[in-house]
C-alpha cells in the first residue's frame, strides 16, 4: 500500500478484507472524515476516531469527501479540503494508523460544475481525477442528466451518492436508468442497506440492487452517530445478492475508482 512515510501494519479487520476477498485495497469512495469542514468531525480527535472506526471496519483506503457547493460554497474550498487532508495524514501517521487517503469531495449539484472542476476549485475523487461524487439536493428535484453528460466531455465519470435516500426519487427506476445510460455510476448508502436511514431508503436500496443499477457501495460515514457500516453491508449483500455481487460492488469496483477506471452497474447473482 502506497502511503507517505514507513508501511504500517494491517488491522486484523483489514488483512481479514483483503484475504476473504483477494483485493490489493479495500476502498471506501465516500467518507467525511476531514475536521471542522462540514458536518463530519469538529476535531482532529473526531476525525482520528472516525479513521480508527474505518479500520476496524476493514478499510484500507478512504477517500475524503466533505460537501463542497450547496450551503458550503465559499467555505469548503479546495485548498482547505487539501490543507485538512495533510494534517490528518501526518496525525493519522504519528497515531500508527494504517489507513490511506485520498482527497475527493462530495459535491452539491451546480450548473457551474464543468467549470469549477476544470479551474480545480471543485475537487474530483480519488487520485486519478477521473470521477466526481455528485450529490442532489434533498427536497428540490433537479434533473442529474446535463451535468453527467458535461462531465463525461470532460472525461470524469459522475458517482450519484445515495439515490436511495432521496425520497422524491423513490420509485424512479427511468430515471436512474437514463442517468447510468448516461454514463454514471450510482453510489448507495451501507447504512441504507441495512435500515439505519430508515424503511423506505431500505426498500429502495434494495431494488435498486436487485434493478442491477448499483455500481458502488460506501460508507458516507460521519462520525460516531454515522459509523462506517461496510462489513455488515457486505454480509448483508453475499447473502442476499451473492458472493460476486458483494465483491464487485463493495470491492472490485471501489477499487476500479480508485485506478480511475469507469464503473458500471452490477447485476445481482
Ligand atoms: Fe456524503
């Protein structure tokens, strides 16, 4: 695994992961663990905690995605998310920590998005540069459709993070077929799979799973009141969906994002 300084090394959690399922990483696309930004961690120990709680989990590598645009345009700009990311590299280093990661961010939808992705001042996922997390917002309905393909010209392919908790979409099978024809990958919520948002985002986790739209599962964990969910979700998945499906979608395909290579949806076995 490549990190700044010596390799550090696994969890127990984390070694199981990579042996169980033969992957080099275990990657969670989708993580708030940057302090002070949005509503993640307030602080560096709530971070540490966070990252602690992820390593426990079996994640080997996370990406850093606090919101950007929405109500945090202006403020969590991309210098600061890169700034945060260096100061928790080193904590996390001086703590023996072994979890890598990568800047990324969560970002509201905006009709200014090809623009600010090319200036840099919005933040693209992981180290390739080839994906970006694209969040819609929670009551308004705003079409995904023009930004996924302005993107795709650009060469980034769009991850929507958690469909499957957006109630006005609930029962949108079309309209997430449009968009995965479109060319983005859809993100659900471990938590969601297993309740923790509540029945309906359950339920609709759930079709979208057996609808074979699903390319992604992540943790979008917070903090404490949000913990990291992943394990219990890839069991939960290997029983219901099959071995193959919990691999692709929790594993093989995190780390394909993580290469920079586009995903697709997944059919359930
Ligand atoms: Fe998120």
């Amino acid at each position: 695994m490549t990190r700044s300084g010596p390799r550090l090394p696994l969890s127990p959690a984390q070694a199981a992961r990579l042996e169980q399922w033969n992957v080099q990483r275990a990657v969670d696309v989708h993580c708030h663990c940057l302090p002070g930004l949005d509503d993640g961690p307030k602080t560096l120990d709530e971070s540490l905690a966070l990252c602690e709680a992820l390593v426990a989990d079996g994640v080997t590598t996370v990406f850093a995605t606090p919101h950007q645009l929405g109500r945090y345009d202006g403020f969590t700009t991309a210098a600061r998310v890169r700034h945060e990311l260096t100061q928790l590299q080193q904590a996390l280093h001086s703590a023996d920590i072994p979890l890598e990661i990568c800047p990324g961010a969560d970002v509201r939808i905006d009709e200014r998005l090809p623009r600010l992705v090319a200036s840099g001042e919005v933040l693209t996922a992981g180290p390739h540069g080839k994906h970006l997390l694209l969040e819609l917002p929670h009551r308004l309905p705003v079409d995904p459709l023009p930004t996924i393909s302005l993107l795709a010209e650009q060469g980034i392919q769009v991850i929507l993070t958690h469909p499957e908790r957006h109630r006005y979409l609930a029962g949108a099978r079309g309209r997430l077929e449009a968009w995965t024809a479109a060319g983005a990958a859809i993100q659900i919520t471990a938590g969601s799979l297993l309740g923790d948002f509540g029945a309906l985002a359950r339920q609709e986790a759930w079709r979208m799973v057996d609808a074979g739209v699903v390319s992604l599962i992540a943790s979008d964990a917070h903090d404490a009141s949000r913990p990291p969910r992943l394990s219990a979700a890839l069991d939960a998945l290997a029983r219901a969906a099959g071995r193959t499906f919990a691999r692709t979608v929790c594993l093989e395909n995190p780390l394909n994002v993580y290469s920079g290579a586009s995903v697709s949806g997944c059919q359930p076995t």
